[in-house]
C-alpha cells in the first residue's frame, strides 16, 4: 500500500458559524503501488480539495494521511516540502510552465531543491521523458512557442522528473481539445504502467476515467 487516507474532514468557514461548509467527511481511501484511480464528482464536490490534501498543500481537519507506511500529517512545513518534491508529481488543468524557459529547463527545475546540480543522470532521464512524449526536438522552445497539447506533455515530464511514486492530476485534458486530450489520457495511461507509479485523476473526461484501474465518485464528503 502506497496511500493511506484515514477518516479525513476538511472544511471552509468558522466551525461556530453559518458559513461554515464541511467538504470531506470521514472519507477513506487507500492506492496500492501502480494503481491508476479517478475521482469524479460535480463542481464544488471537493475533488481538487482531496487532492490538495493527499499532496499536502493542504491539512485536513481530522483524520490521518500514511504514505508507505509513514503518517505524513503532522510533518513541519519543511518536512513537507520535501516530501512534495520528492515523492509527488503534480500536473494541473493549466500547464503551470515558467515562460523565461525553455522546455528543457522546465522539465529539470525540480531537481535543483534536491541536488542543486543537474548532473548526467537527471539530464539523461528527462531526454528519455521528452523522447516518450514525442517532444524531444522541441526542448529548446518557450512555452510560448509550444501548442497546448506539447505544453502539457512537458508539464508531465516535469512532475515524473524525479522519479515520484504518486502523480496527482487535476483535470489534464480540461484545457485541452479532444484530439490533444485523448493523445494525453493514453499517455498518462502508458507511463503509469512503463514507470511504476500511481495516478490519482480528478476528471470530468469519460475517456481518461476508462482507463483508469478504479473510478470513484465524491459525493457528500465521501468516496464511493
């Protein structure tokens, strides 16, 4: 078991107050190594919060978060930093890249908190990222002269750069047309597989949800 989530709640507001609005309640969830899962659910149902909170930008309110056997609630600010870097990847509906740099640069930024350096091993790894992904002749490139499907690509490269063992996805393809999108739900699929980690996919795409291993739907605090 990769992913313990132990009788978690998460809310917004003044507990003491009318606007107080519980997200979570007393959800569970456990991801075994190289599982792939979706997560559905209408808007303001608390997906991106539950994934906020499994990659810890935020903490939940009650329960308990175990990755690979260690209770990661609790960690100190700096703790989780490096637990974020390291054992997580994260991909968003928007690409998130840095526009001053260039494709390459992007993908390897996150491994200056690490090793400070980028030696041969870090470079070697994310030309073999950019080859799986077909965007390897555009390394040199700005965001801006990248189509969005290319973008987001990258946008993967960089969350797989340092070999995390979970990939958090919040919406992938929403950003994306349904050629690019598919394109990108297959490779998800693909590297999931290639690269032994797991993935956690917040999604609206019917398509991406298919193949994934397990499709749950959050609906009032829960996974089901």
């Amino acid at each position: 078991m990769i992913l313990q989530l132990k009788n978690i709640s998460k809310g917004y507001g003044d507990p003491l107050k009318n606007n107080f609005r519980k997200v979570l309640d007393g959800l569970n969830l456990e991801v075994s190594v190289n599982q792939k899962i979706a997560i559905a659910g209408p808007s303001g149902s608390g997906k991106t919060t539950l994934l906020n909170l499994i990659g810890t930008l935020d903490q939940p309110d009650l329960g308990e978060i175990w990755f690979k056997g260690k209770k990661i609630t609790g960690y100190t600010p700096k703790e989780l930093a490096h637990f974020r870097n390291l054992e997580i990847g994260f991909v968003f509906q928007l690409h998130h890249l840095l526009p001053q740099c260039t494709m390459w640069e992007n993908v390897l930024l996150p491994v200056l908190p690490i090793k400070k350096v980028v030696g041969k091993a870090e470079k070697d790894w994310a030309e073999h990222l950019l080859r799986k992904m077909g965007i390897w002749e555009q390394r040199n490139q700005k965001p801006s002269e990248l189509s969005g499907g290319e973008c987001q690509r990258t946008a993967v490269a960089r969350a797989l750069i340092n070999k995390p063992l979970l990939i958090l996805a919040d919406e992938p393809t929403g950003a994306l047309d349904e050629e690019n999108a598919g394109h990108l739900a297959e490779l998800l699929n693909h590297l999931s597989g290639e690269e032994g980690v797991s993935l956690i996919v917040v999604t609206h795409s019917t398509e991406l949800a298919s193949q994934m291993d397990i499709v749950y739907h959050l609906k009032n605090g829960i996974l089901q």
